[in-house]
C-alpha cells in the first residue's frame, strides 16, 4: 500500500486509490488497526461501497505461494523439456488453475506484480513486498533457461484457456503478427500508468480473474466469457494478443539455455508438424531465396533500419504529448489547476476538494510544487512508453524484412508456450516413446495443390 504524507491522505487515499489487485501488505500493517474509521450516515442511510480489494493474507501464505510457484515452474519445465509430457503439463495446468485461479482468486499473479515493480522503481514511497517482486521475476528467470514454461501450465490464464480449446483452427498469419502488436501496446501503458500511480490497467481490465472470484463487472465477465468461447477454436486468444506478461516472457525465452524441439531426434522433413500448433508458433524450413530476391530484401532491410529512429523519436514525442494531457487527470495537478483558478479569480466559489484542501492549511506553493513534480514524472514515463511503442513497430518491420534460413521445422521460441502439443505429431517421438507408426505416417507429407497444406493424419 502506498505511503502518504498530508491530512488527505489517510483512510481515503488507502482504500480508494490503491490499486485492487495487488495491494499487498508488509506484515507491519498486517498486524495494525484502522485508525480513522469511515463515518456513518445516519441520516442519510449512505451506504460505502464494498471494497473489490482482497483482504491481505497472512505472510506465511504469501511465501508459501512463492514456493508452490517454484516448485510448479520447476516441474513444468521438467515435463516439458525432459519427460516431454503433454499428459503431465495438462494435469500440473488443472493444478495451477485450481491453486492460482480459484484458490488464491488471481492474485497476486505474475501478469499484474509487473505493475507493482513499475511503481516502486518510479516512486520510493512506494513499498513493493518481496513475494510480489518474486512473482514478477521467477517466470522471467525461468523463461531465460527454459522457456516459457510458465505459460505452459502454470499460469492460470493459459491453463484455463488451453482446457477449453477443443476445435483448434488456424489464424492467417498477417491476422496473427497484426494481433500480437496490441500485447505490445498495452504493456507499454500499463507500465506508463502503473509508474505515473494512474493505475492497474492489466489488474483493472483483466478478463478471467472475475471469473476465478465469481464476481466482478458485467463487462469484464462477459469480456472473460467471450474469450473462452472464443478459445474452443483459436488457441489462447488472450496469451497470443494481449497478455502483456507474455511479451516480456518472449524476450526471455527468445535467449534460453534450453528450449522446445518438435522432434526428440533428428527432423525428417516429413511435414506433420507443420499445423499441430494452436498458437501458430512453429517455423517451417526455408528454401533458398532467388539472387534477385535477395538484393530486393537488402534494400527493404536497410530502409527500415533507417526508418527504426524516426518511429523512436516520434514515440518519444506523441509520448511526451499524451503523458502531459494524462497529468491533468491526475488529482494533485487537477488540484493544483483548480486552486490556482480560484486564486486569479477566474472562477467564484470552491470544490469539495479545494475546500479539504485549504481546511489543511498546507502552502500552495507547495501544492503547486508537487504538481509540477507529478506532470514531469507523467510526461517523463510517456515518452518512454511512446518511445517503445515506436521501438516495437520498428522492429516489427525489421523483422518482416529479414529472411532467415531454417534447414527443420522449429518451434518460435518467443511465441512457442510449451504446451506440448507438437511432441506426437513427430514419427521420430513415437519411436522414443515405443508406439507403433501409422502406414504412412512417416512418410512425406504433401501440399494440396493450391499449396496449402493437405489433411494432416490423426495423432495416436
């Protein structure tokens, strides 16, 4: 919870602007008492809203999520990468789901303690317990050597997800790459707003914890619902598109010591593999390109190089532009703003909040001074949110423009979440694992003449 200073700043400023998800106490304040308890309307019969905030658990419970989230990261890595189980990643996801999910009712999580970590590095007032920085960065470290294994059947948004997907279908590639760009977006707001105290925008506007609570907004359950419906067919839309955890956890995975591989052996090219992702995360090989083709893709590469700062510098300007109007929402500088009408006289009267604020007695020169702080600190994380907004869409084009050579098929490692569905799709794992191959099986698998791929066989 937030440290204030000011006669507006108790009670109040606790309940109602902290954020609801991950207000995590220190066992100090686990242990004290409210001071200033709200007041009762007798005549009016008001009734103050109910909090949407969790009640803060004991300490030991909260190390004792820490460990049961090693421990779960432990093994889905093991399964994944050395037992290469889908069986066993599906049972330690109905585990995860149970625990993390309906259990601990969401929170804290990994997906939103990214905000909380944000928050204490922009502001030192701001005390970020050791259990929520240890939810934010296991899934990382873990991602650095072994991928994403968090998201594989730990995290109870993928686990739920991944149960409900029973009719995968394929998305158009363009359609996918355009979609992943939103989880870039959203992660460089949410930052942007978690630092500048705006907010909890992935705790605010996440669409399953109101489901693992069985309560919460019409809009963010049906929001939750529809993209479960949405999951029976298109394989972990809110992973794929939006979770923004998973952008950072891509970064991650895409330097890991140790990684997925489709086949447990040698890749025979037999192409059966190629639509088994539901996430679309398998690169198929390449053929070597054309001269011609090449020179043309040098000079793509070259002029979105070049392009890479312009977008950078002009994230950084529209960043800088926007954090100054978000400021202004921001009630310190709203304050500042209205009391500073009213000292010119540009407007008669007072708010509620002008008038608590000079019943204080504090300076307004003091106001006016910790407003301004509040704007340049707003206007400071927009550009760094502007600029890396302009950073992702560069990269996206560069991206776009380089040609790379596989000589196998290949699981993305910064898209690929482990999940394991490719592993019996492979005739060299159903050797390892002692199953008969199907007739046919193992043998090449063509195109259909339009080029697509033809109709894949069943998997044992």
């Amino acid at each position: 919870m937030r440290n204030r200073t000011g006669v507006l700043a108790g009670w109040r400023a606790g309940y109602r602007n902290s954020p609801p998800r991950h207000s995590s106490i220190t066992p100090v304040l686990l242990l004290a008492a409210q001071r200033f308890p709200p007041p009762e309307f007798t005549e009016t019969g008001h009734q103050l809203p109910a909090l949407t905030g969790l009640p803060p658990r004991a300490p030991w419970l909260e190390y004792l999520d820490v460990g049961v989230l090693v421990v779960a990261l432990a093994f889905a890595a093991w399964l994944a990468l050395r037992q290469r189980s889908r069986r066993g990643l599906v049972w330690l996801g109905i585990g995860s789901l149970l625990y993390f999910g309906f259990w601990k009712k969401g929170c804290v999580c990994a997906i939103g303690s990214i905000q909380n970590v944000a928050l204490g590095l922009a502001d030192p007032t701001f005390a970020v317990p050791v259990t929520v920085i240890a939810f934010a960065l296991l899934p990382l470290v873990a991602a650095l050597l072994f991928g994403r294994v968090f998201c594989s059947s730990v995290c109870p948004h993928g686990a739920l997800q991944d149960l409900v997907l029973l009719k995968p279908v394929n998305v158009p590639v363009w359609l996918d790459h355009g979609l992943r760009m939103i989880a870039y977006v959203y992660l460089g707001l949410a930052l942007v707003f978690a630092a500048t105290g705006a907010g909890f925008i992935i705790c605010q506007y996440d669409p399953f914890v109101p489901l693992f609570r069985f309560s919460g907004s019409t809009v963010m359950v049906t929001t939750g619902l529809a993209l479960l419906a949405l999951g029976v067919f298109v394989g972990r839309p809110y992973c794929r598109w939006l979770c923004p955890y998973g952008v950072l956890l891509g970064l991650a995975s895409s330097v890991s010591k140790w990684r997925v591989r489709i086949t447990p052996d040698t890749c025979t090219q037999c192409r059966l593999c190629e639509q088994s992702c539901p996430v679309g995360a398998i690169n198929p090989s390449t053929v070597p390109a054309p001269a011609r083709s090449v020179a043309a893709d040098k000079r793509r590469l070259a002029v979105m190089i070049l392009l890479l700062p312009v977008l950078v510098a002009l994230g950084v300007w529209l960043g800088g532009w926007s954090g100054a109007s978000l400021a202004r929402k921001h009630r310190t500088v709203s304050l500042a703003e209205r009391i500073h009408l009213e000292e010119t006289g540009r407007v008669t009267g007072t708010t509620d909040a002008s008038a608590a604020f000079r019943a204080t007695g504090e300076p307004v020169e003091d106001l006016y001074a910790n407003a301004q702080k509040v704007a340049a600190r707003h206007v400071l994380a927009g550009r760094w949110g502007g600029g890396w907004i302009g950073l992702v869409i560069g990269m996206k084009l560069i991206s776009l423009a380089v040609r790379r050579q596989r000589k196998d098929y290949e699981a993305d490692q910064f898209r690929c979440v482990a999940c394991a569905r490719c592993y019996r799709y492979c005739p060299e794992e159903l050797k390892r694992l002692g199953l008969p191959v199907p007739e046919g099986y193992a043998s090449a698998w063509p195109s259909a003449p339009d080029g697509r791929a033809a109709a894949r066989p069943s998997v044992p």
